[in-house]
C-alpha cells in the first residue's frame, strides 16, 4: 500500500471528528473531576455507609447526567458487550427471573442490563438520568420519584446504588413499583474493604456490601442469595424479596 493511501483513512473528516470528540470528552472528565474533588464526603446516618455532601440536589442532577458525555464510545461498547452477557448469565443462574415478568432497570444508562432482561423473556425498561438521544430501552427518569404505578413491576434491578442521593426516598420507591412477591436483584460493587469504588460521579459508599443490604432488610426485604461474581468488575449478585 503507498504511503498517501495509508493516511488518507486517517485524515477524512471521520478521523478528526473522532479525534475532536475524544479530546472533548476527556476535557469534560477532567471538568468533572475538579468538581467532584471539591465535594466532601460526609459520614451517613446509617453504620459503615458514607455519602457525598453536595451543594444542592440540582448539583448532584447536573453531576450524574454529566457522566454520559465523558465515557470514550469504545470504552462503552466494549464494557456494554461484556456487562450485557455476564448478568444474562447470572440472572440464567440465579433462576430468581421468570419469563415475561415486567422488569425495571433503575439507572440504566445505555440499556445494558434491560437487554439482558429482553433476553430472558421479560417486559424489560429502563430509567436514567441521561439515558443519551434515541434510546429503544431507557427513558428519562429519576430514581427517586419513579414514573410508574404502584406494583407494577415484578422485578426492579439496579448496579447504581453507589449515585443515589438518598437512600430512604430510593428504597421507598423500590417498594412503591415492586409488586408484592416481587423480586428486588441487585449488583454491588465490593465495599471500600474490598476493592471499592469511589469515582467521581459515585454519591454514596459503603464499608461492607452487608452495610448496604441492611438498609433494605431493616425496610422488610428479604435476603434470598449472594453470590460474588467478578466481571466486567467485582462485586455481589444480590436477590431479595419484598
Ligand atoms: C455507573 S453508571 C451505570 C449505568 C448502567 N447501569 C450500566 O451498568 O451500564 C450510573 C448511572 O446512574 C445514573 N443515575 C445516577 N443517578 C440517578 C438517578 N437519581 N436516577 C436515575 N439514574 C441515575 C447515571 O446517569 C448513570 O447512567
């Protein structure tokens, strides 16, 4: 191949498009994280669980949609592939999913998880913050005032407890659109005594995942398993019912 083909792919307008909006995100990201380093992390009224003091709920709103826009395309389609297939895997396991029961996915982004719920035969949607434009499986929606009825979901799943802003006004949530019977599953990343996380767009911490669950049995959940898993990140496979 001569050397003038070799770069003309790299120089049409795709490629400095791509470039320029790689560099803006990671602007965006930089932007954030000076922010995020600014808000102190406070202790919760509740045993080994911290959270973020922000300045104002809007604060914490504009904090969480900001995320989206500074995630790298690849790093998305790649985490989106592998989380996509591993908690299908892991909900075929658990057998806690029946086929067409009505799941809702709180916090989910680009859809990822509900298309592991479409896979196992559910009435799968999703809500988010930013769910990004044309989204087929997620629509705008804040967790803590969720926009639908009274028990009507079989299954609410969420990997996003670590962004919420208030725990008592979520879990109040949780049990409003569970139906009773229902199945509460979710996916936490290790307390800060295992590997941990705290990124700049998470809200709240926990010391053990054990702090955290209680919160949900001490509101009348019942644990019913956990099983540690380890990708695309470490963290426990928890179901529970109401
Ligand atoms: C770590 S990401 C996880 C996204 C998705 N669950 C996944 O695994 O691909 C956290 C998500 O929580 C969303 N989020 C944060 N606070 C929220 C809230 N109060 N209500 C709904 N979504 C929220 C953010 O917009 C972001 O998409």
């Amino acid at each position: 191949m001569s050397r003038s083909k070799e770069s003309s792919g790299r120089t049409g307008r795709g490629w400095w498009a791509r470039t320029r909006d790689r560099f803006q995100r990671s602007l965006r990201a930089a932007r954030d994280r000076r922010a995020a380093a600014a808000i102190a992390w406070v202790a919760d009224d509740s045993e080994g669980l911290r959270r973020r003091k922000y300045d104002s709920y809007e604060q914490y709103l504009a904090l969480q949609r900001s995320k989206l826009e500074t995630l790298q395309p690849e790093w998305l389609e790649r985490y989106d592939r592998r989380y996509h297939a591993a908690l299908a895997e892991r909900l075929r396991q658990s057998g806690a999913v029946v086929p067409g029961s009505s799941a809702l996915c709180l916090a989910a982004r680009v859809g990822t998880e509900v298309r592991s719920f479409l896979d196992l035969g559910c009435f799968a949607v999703g809500i988010d913050l930013n769910p990004g434009p044309n989204n087929r499986y997620v629509l705008v929606g804040d967790f803590h005032e969720i926009q639908f009825p009274d028990a009507s979901a079989d299954v609410v799943f969420t990997n996003s407890l670590d962004h919420a802003f208030d725990f008592d006004r979520l879990i109040t949530e949780i049990l409003r659109v569970l139906r009773p019977g229902g199945r509460l599953i979710l996916e936490v990343v290790d307390g800060e005594e295992g590997e941990g996380s705290s990124g700049m767009y998470e809200a709240a911490q926990w010391r053990r995942v054990d702090d955290l669950l209680a919160l949900f049995t001490r509101r009348g959940f019942a644990i019913e398993s956990q099983t540690p898993f380890q990708s695309p990140w470490k963290g426990v496979h928890v179901v529970m019912s109401r």
